[in-house]
C-alpha cells in the first residue's frame, strides 16, 4: 500500500481520531476525512495529514471522495445508518472496505456481499476493532481445538466509559432487544434474557447476553450454530436492562431516539487519557460438543477503544494479503492474528467433561 493512499473517514469521532493518531505514531500518512470541514481540517493540520471533506448523504460526492483510495476505514457510526452508503461507493469505485462496527445486522448485510465484493476484486471486512477482532480469534482458537463443537459463549468486560458514538449505538440496538442465535438462525430475545457467572480470567464477574457483533462474525468464522454472547455488568443494571425490555417499543420511537441522542451529546464524553492507556478488557470464551465436551480460554486486551486504533492498524497494514471478497478478522489472518497486536495477552486452553 503506498503512502496516502488509505482513508480514515470519522476521523473526527472518538475511535477515527485514536486511529488517526495511531496510523501517524506507526508513520502512515493516511488520508483524513468526514463530514464536518472545520474539524476535519483541523485535525488534518495538527497531524500534518491530507483532509477530505465529504458528507455520505450525497452518493456522488462519496463516490468523488473516493478517488485515488486503496481502502478506507470507515468509523462513522451508528455504522445502522452510515455504512451502506460508504459500502455501496466502495463497491462502485472499486475500494476495499473496513470499518469498526458492532452491530449484528450491519455484518450480517455486509457478508451478504460476499460475491458481489469478490466480482469487484475487493475486500469488505467489517468490525476491525474491538470487540470483534478478539473475540473472533478466541472463537477461532476454540473451534481448532474442539472441531465438533455445537455451542460457542462469549463474553467480556473492562469496557469503561463510553464515547458519544458507542452510546448512541447502544440506545439504538436497545429499541431492537436482544438476539442470540440458535442452530445457525439470529433469534430474537428479551433484553437481559440469560444471566450467568463467568470465570473471567482475573476473578468471576456476572454477565448478562447482549447482542454483540460476534452472534454474526464468530458464526461465520467457526460455522458453530448455537452462540450466545455477554457482557459483564452491574447487577443493578442488569436489573435496569429488564426493565428497559417493558418500554422497548418506545424506544424505538423517533421523538424518543432524538431525545436520548441530544442528551448523550453532552453526557457521553469517552474514556480519558489514562483510562485508555491503563485499562484492560478481559474475554473469556466457552465451547461445547454433543458429548458434553468443553473447552475455555482467556484473553486480556490494551482498553477496548484503544485496542481498536490498535486493530484497525493492524488490519489496514496487511490488508493487501487477503482475497477478494467479504470477511471476518479472523478468517482473513487467522485466529492467532490477535497475539501481534501490541499489549494483548493470551491464556492457555483448558478442556473440561460434564
């Protein structure tokens, strides 16, 4: 890949700014781009990057800003409502496509183009952050060791204080419920449906299901049809999250969605400096065969929004290894990609019989 010839588009989000800056710490000189000019060029200035100024309501001008680009890395959620618009300009213009998103439909529409995005010789590769990437390796890690396996949990905690675009997500997926999936098909469930005590690496913590990326991207990659996935919270707001399911129809009311985004505007500020370099993410990860088989392991990341800038560089850098078509983290480098990401720590497997 040759030099600026990726785009970082958000770049003036929480995440696309810890990208940006992390691609100049490594010595790339990506391209920075967005919405709103004042900011991106600002950002542009400080960094000494190239600004591109673009808004995705305007198919033609996406398309425009896409000239002379290799790949893009898109990071302007809620990834729901930006990412067809930048997946279908890629497409066009013949861009690979990367991005950091969560959210179990938007994979399950970009997989969706699979053959569209090997017939245009690209590379669509959704969810190059956190927390698929690790938890798509730990899947794939469990797969290779207990090939039978029928059922796959995952889950993890150390998330700490959210930025705007991760809360605004968050409200969003609320107003949907929960999901898990069950024989190979997403199934709709309550939210907070399933509770358990996970062994987390450094102590057990309670978990609740929440509908993370992984309910797509580890179906994909291990072909397991039973997958659940938590993350550990607060009992109370375990508690909160059952309430939440009595008033879901309201949340997905315009009037109620606009609300909550205006008050996460000046609520929802990110994690500051010292969370981002001193905080840990653990995951954990569980699968079992017909025969009551298991096997578990552990794995412990740098904090999750910067393990993102982390991964998302990662990905960027050697996306020139990967064929045509739309893929996973770990399907396009393999489950033990994650242990060359700077600060992540790998535990050992343990197999256990029921």
């Amino acid at each position: 890949m040759s030099v600026p010839d990726f785009m970082i588009y958000g770049a003036t989000g929480f995440s696309g700014e810890l990208v940006a800056r992390e691609a100049v710490r490594r010595g790339l000189r990506p391209l920075v781009a967005g919405r709103r000019a004042d900011a991106v060029t600002s950002l542009a200035e400080e960094l000494g990057l190239e600004p591109r100024v673009f808004s995705l309501d305007d198919p033609v001008a996406v398309r425009s800003g896409l000239e002379g680009i290799h790949s893009v890395l898109h990071c302007a959620g809620p990834f729901l409502l930006t990412s067809k618009q930048m997946v279908d300009a890629c497409l066009d213009r013949g861009v690979n496509y990367l991005d950091i998103t969560g959210e179990v439909s938007v994979f399950e529409s970009i997989f969706s183009l699979h053959e569209r995005a090997v017939e245009k010789k690209i590379i669509l590769m959704p969810g190059v952050g956190f927390d698929v990437i690790p938890t798509d390796c730990l899947a794939g890690r469990l797969k290779e060791a207990l090939p039978d396996a029928t059922e796959l949990e995952l889950a993890f905690t150390g998330l700490g204080t959210v930025s705007r675009g991760t809360m605004r997500t968050m409200v969003m997926g609320c107003s949907h419920g929960g999901w898990i999936r069950r024989n190979g098909r997403l199934e709709s469930v309550p939210l907070g449906w399933k509770t358990r005590r996970i062994p987390f690496a450094d102590r057990d913590r309670d978990a609740v299901t929440l509908p993370w990326g992984d309910l797509s991207t580890a179906y994909r990659s291990t072909g397991i049809g039973n997958i659940r996935t938590y993350a550990a919270l607060p009992k109370g707001t375990i508690r909160g999250l059952r309430r939440l399911e009595r008033l879901r129809g309201l949340l997905a009311w315009g009037p109620i969605q606009g609300f909550l985004s205006r008050a996460i505007g000046w609520k929802s500020r990110g994690p500051k400096d010292r969370e981002l370099l001193e905080g840990r993410c653990h995951l954990w990860g569980e699968v079992t065969n017909r025969s009551g088989e298991k096997v578990f392991g552990h794995l412990s990341t740098p904090d999750g929004y910067r393990f993102t800038a982390l991964g998302a560089i990662a990905a960027l850098t050697r996306i020139d290894s990967v064929q045509p078509g739309a893929w996973t983290p770990a399907q396009a480098f393999g489950a033990e990609w994650v242990e060359s990401i700077e600060g992540v720590e790998v535990g050992a497997l343990t197999r256990s019989v029921e």
